[in-house]
C-alpha cells in the first residue's frame, strides 16, 4: 500500500522545521519496516523550492504536495497543521483511510 505521512513541517526556526522533517521521516521509514511504500509531501517540495525564486511558495509546495498525497491509499496524519489537514481533507474526500498515529497503523496492518 502507498501511505502518505502528514504533519507540520513550518515553523519559526530552522531547527524546528528539521526536527519537523525528521519526524516525518521516522514514521515513513516504519511504514517501509510494515512493508508499504510511505510518501511525504514536502520531501518532493523542498528541493523544487529551494531552487525556485518566485512568489506564493506556500501554495506551491502545498500544490506538489497535494499531487504527491493524491496517489496515495491511505495517510498517517501526525499531527494537525493547515497544510497536513488539507492533506487529510483530500484522503477522506476519496473515502480512504486516515491513522492519526503509526500504532494505529501499525495495529491495522496486523489484524
């Protein structure tokens, strides 16, 4: 199964917005220890955005975001954020399922 990860990435200080990353990134790499295929978002956003010198980057990384969560079967939301409850937002609209931890996750790829 193709499982998005979403959760705040923003925040005040460069040293949140990693520690932000590095969550994300932990849970993805427990969703590939269950056997499933995990996507983030803003891992496809940010190397795009860093070299890209227009406006609206919010929007931007929100739109490859969205795109990236589009294909995915299912979503760990970690925690809310504007940006990861519009992720949420567009699994549910597709009626799929969402986990609001990587035990719930977990627990349902046991049963």
């Amino acid at each position: 199964m193709i499982v998005g990860i979403a959760g705040p990435y923003s925040a005040p200080t460069v040293e949140q917005r990693a520690i932000n990353l590095h969550t994300l990134n932990t849970v993805a790499a427990r969703v590939l220890e269950l056997g499933h295929v995990p996507l983030i978002g803003i891992n496809a956003a940010l190397p795009i955005i860093e070299v890209y010198s227009g406006d609206n980057t919010y929007e931007h990384i929100m739109n490859i975001s969205l795109a990236v969560i589009n294909v995915c079967e299912a979503l760990i939301l970690i925690a809310e954020s504007p940006g990861a409850n519009r992720e949420r937002d567009l699994i549910l609209a597709k009626g799929l399922p969402v986990y609001y931890s990587i035990e719930e996750f977990a627990e349902r790829c046991r049963a």
